[in-house]
C-alpha cells in the first residue's frame, strides 16, 4: 500500500493523457490519429470500420476509449467508471442534474459522531445481485475491506482513511475513520464503493477480475471484448427501470472512425472522442444531419507544476513571472478552437468557491508585470530566463499546448525568455517526476468524487518540509507551507459549509501568491445524439446516466 500511496496522483495523471476527455486536439481531422497503423488509417479513410449490431431495441453508443478492468477494487479511469456507475449501486449517489447528495444502498444521509470519526450508515433491504444473491451489511463490508486490501489503483482513497468497516446490524454498516473527513459521505460516491457478492469475488492483494463484473445496479455486463461492451437491462433491480432496452457500446480505434460512423447513422450516441475539427463539424452540421450537440464543462482541470527544487523556479518571483506570461485565452483559440474553459484556479468553476486568483494577480499575457518581475529576480537580456516546459511524448494536446507557449512567452518577452520544449514517455516521465527531475511538466488531474478538498489537498499539503520547500514526494511541485496544512486539516474536519469555504478561499490566496502550480484549461465534455434520442445529458459530476437515455 505504501507504494502505491506514495505515487498514485501523478501515475493517475500520466496514465490518463490521451484517454477520457483530452479530445486528442490534433488540429485537423486528418492529423485525428497519428499514431495510426496503416490499416487503422485505412480504416479511417474508407470508413471501413462499422459500428456494433444492435440487439433488439438497445442503444447504440460508440466510444475510442477502453476498458482496462471493470473490477470495481482497481477500476481507476473515467470511462470504466462510467460503466461501473450504470451496472453498480453506491451507499449515496447525487440528484440527478444536481450535486445534492442522496442516499442510495443507504437509507439516510449517515449519523456521524461528534469526534468526527464514527459513521453510522443504515442500509436498503430486498436488494439483489445480478447473480441472485442478496445484499446486506456483511456484504458491503466485505466490499469496502477487499477495495481497501487488495492494492487496486484507487485503494488509496478508503485506505488512506478508514480504520474500520464492519456490520454493526443486518442492514447497518459502521464505518470509523483515522481522522475527521468533512467530504467522507461525497467520497462514498465513487463508482469503486459498490458491493459485489463475496461469493464471487475474494480479499487478497492483488487480486482481481477486469473481465466481469456482477453487482446490483440496473444494468448487467452480458458481453466485454476490446471491440464491444454489451449491457443488458436487470429486470430485478430494486429501483427506478431504466428508460430503454439496454446499450450496444462498440470501441473504435480512432475519433475519425467514430466521427464517420455516427455521422453515416450506425449509432445512436458517439460519446468521447473526438478531436476539435469533428466536433465543430458536426456542431455546424447538426440541423442538416439530424442530430443533437450537448456540451457541458467538466471538473477535469489542466495545469502546470513547477519544481520548487530546481533552480530557478525555487524563486516565488520567477514563477509569478512565468503565471503573468500565461495567455490562456490564446490556448483556447489556438489549441483548442473554443472547446475548452480558461482555469485560474486548481479548483473548477463549477464549484462556488472557485475564485479565479491567477487572473486576479497576473491576468492573461502580462508581459508587462513578467518583465518586472523578472527583472526584480535579476533576468534581462543579458541574462535571459531559460525555462523547459515538458509534456509527455504521447499527447498532441499537451504538444501543442506547449509550442504554443513557447511561441507566446517568446513574443512578449524577447531576448528575455529562452524556453525550450522537451517530451518524454509517459513511462519514463513518471518515476521521473516522483524524483522531482523536471523543473515543469503539463498534466491533468480528474477529480475522485465531487469535493473542492480532492482539488486541493493532493496539491498543497506536505507534513514533511522546511522553508517552502517538501522533503519528500507528497505533491508534484514539493512545495510546502505550514499555513497551507494547517488550514487543510481545518477544513478537512469542519462540518460547517460556510466556515469550510473561507478556508478554500485562504488556500487559493495562497496558492496564487505562492504559484507552485499554474492552471491552464478546464477541459470541455459533448455527447451527440441522433434524433429520437432522448435525456442524454452529463452530469455535473461528469457522469452519464445511461439508464434516463431513451429512444
């Protein structure tokens, strides 16, 4: 468990790049897939590649993203854990629309000690399994122990908080924690705390099944194969049936398969990805074609760290300098034609206490304020700033994002600002990036469960440092601030919504005066639906009810 709790924030940024979300954001339609083998690109010019055959009246839906593992204990990427989402239960669960937390397998909100720690939880009955077995107490206990002990790639968040779980009832399920967790009744949401039956499954590290999954949930998996994931309607679920007759969800091996198809009618739905050029396609196109466009923001945020170990960026006034040259409108237009949300905090504008500190203090394109700042740090034209800006070799998104900065920083400031644009595999960069070698590196961060303390805490807080500088890898930039832990810890334990804000808005103050990170972007998210196509929506924590689709 250490090892994975030592570096888990930055394998899950890398490991997600060119996957949910990123929109690849190659600029052109033909530059969709440049990895492509001469067959895939075949593919892609012939439209060869056809969509599944729809069984009976399911929904058909196609995708460029992949399954690892639906095994609930190690499932650690957005698309899985969409799937998961539709075939599994959780204790709470969210209004739909809305970010109103809800009981779910639970009956109520639970009761909480005053200490903070204990959590009484009261549990649905007459609920069963796919498989036919029923749900209860031990059940979900054995669940939460086993995604606890078994070192899956999410094991971190319960583990790193639980003390115990056991069935104080039949149907009551008592959960003591380490320490007070103010978001711990958001963080029962995540799709990996859903029962399985202990009959099928067992608690031993390391062990997993990424090829089935049997929950309670209303959907069942009937077919999994790296080409197509098969849903079919559990007519036993306990709750609310869904609006159709399952979903046929066929993979395609890249955004312009998926684009040809949907647009040629063989499928219902085209959800994630496609690159920007298709998009505006078939936005444009949209009243001709017959088809609807939902857009929506997501809680994906995109943001640049900054080693405080490496000169000079162990200068606070060379990384302000650095934030005033950031044009992120520019990115937007350039990189990403309009599709993406400029980011001036690590926290996303969906949340009400979101304050957009880095436009606050540097605005977009300061050349201005970065020329005096850098001249305060003794950088001129005789002494220029050189400054390495690193992305992971497999992203064009994060390529482009670079360039286009390098390009940026270059015009405003000239002879003053040297930057010099490096990639490296995503395998390399990682335990590279533990040993803090890179002074700056783009990465990506997808939220756990739907709190501001998921957006903060893996960023700021350090308990083992001096001066502002973390002795060890607890956050990608080392920084550390005994200010920054303290109010962590407040609001970590505070129970009140409103004192638990004014902390959040000290800790962006902080942040943007301390600038260990710069935001860049807040990724956008887009479902296109045929006509017919009812109640697709995202929600406002990024998940997509498959159940409300109908047709």
């Amino acid at each position: 468990m250490a090892w994975f709790g030592l570096s888990r924030r930055r394998w899950r940024s890398l490991a997600q790049f060119v996957g949910l979300l990123s929109l690849c954001m190659a600029l052109v339609v033909s530059c969709a897939n440049p990895s492509s083998s001469p067959d895939e690109t075949a593919d892609t010019e012939t439209g060869a590649e056809s969509a599944t055959e729809s069984s009976g009246s399911s929904i058909t839906m196609g995708t460029t993203q992949t399954v690892r593992t639906l095994d609930p204990a190690d499932s650690y990427e957005i698309f899985p854990g969409i799937l998961l989402y539709n075939m599994g239960d959780r204790l709470y669960s969210y209004t739909p629309g809305t970010t109103d937390l809800v009981p779910q397998l639970a009956t109520e909100l639970p009761t909480i000690s005053d200490d903070g720690l204990v959590y009484t939880i009261p549990l649905r009955e007459g609920v069963t399994f796919h498989d036919g077995s029923e749900f209860n107490a031990e059940v979900m206990a054995f669940s939460i122990q086993r995604f606890m002990e078994n070192g899956g790639r999410p094991a971190y968040l319960l583990g790193d908080k639980i003390e115990s779980v056991e069935a104080t009832g039949d149907y009551e399920l008592t959960i003591t924690l380490n320490s007070p967790f103010a978001a711990f009744t958001a963080l029962l949401t995540f799709w990996g705390v859903t029962p399985i039956p202990p009959d099928q499954y067992e608690i031993a590290e390391g062990s997993f099944q990424p090829d089935t999954f049997i929950g309670t949930g209303p959907y069942k998996l009937s077919e999994l194969t790296p080409e197509t994931v098969r849903l079919e309607v559990f007519e036993d679920y306990w709750g609310e049936a869904p609006a159709n007759e399952g979903f046929d969800i066929q993979i395609f091996s890249s955004p312009a398969n998926l684009y040809n198809s949907f647009k040629t009618g063989d499928l219902d739905i085209a959800y994630q990805t496609l690159d920007p050029e298709q998009i505006t396609s078939l936005e444009e196109e949209a009243s001709e074609g017959g088809w609807d466009v939902i857009e929506a923001g997501t809680t994906v945020i995109n943001y640049m760290l900054l080693n405080q170990t490496i000169e000079p960026l162990d200068n606070a006034t060379v990384r302000q300098a650095i934030a005033a040259l950031v044009d992120r409108p520019l990115l937007n237009e350039r990189v990403f034609q309009g599709q993406a949300e400029p980011l001036y905090s690590l926290i996303p504008t969906s949340f009400d206490i979101y304050e957009p500190v880095f436009e606050e203090e540097y605005g977009d394109g300061n050349a201005e304020l970065a020329k005096e700042l850098l001249a305060e740090a003794g950088y001129d034209e005789s002494n220029p700033l050189v400054l390495e800006i690193w992305y992971p070799s497999s992203s064009t998104q994060r390529n482009l994002v670079a360039t286009t900065m390098e390009a940026s920083f270059e015009d405003q400031l000239p002879g003053i600002v040297d930057v010099q644009v490096k990639d490296v595999e995503s395998a390399t960069a990682w335990p590279n990036i533990d040993e803090g070698i890179y002074p700056t590196f783009l990465l990506n961060w997808y939220p756990d469960f739907y709190d501001a303390d998921t957006f903060i805490q893996p960023f700021m807080e350090c308990q083992d440092g001096s001066g502002k500088t973390c002795n060890e890898s607890a956050n990608q930039s080392f920084y550390y601030n005994e200010k920054a832990n303290e109010l962590i810890s407040k609001q970590r334990a505070e129970t009140d919504p409103e004192v638990r804000k004014d902390y959040f808005m000290e800790l962006q103050t902080i942040l943007g005066e301390d600038v260990p990170y710069i935001p860049l972007w807040q990724n956008k998210d887009y479902i296109f639906v045929q006509e017919g196509i009812d109640n697709a929506s995202i929600e406002p924590t990024q998940q997509f009810l498959l159940w409300q689709v109908s047709n």
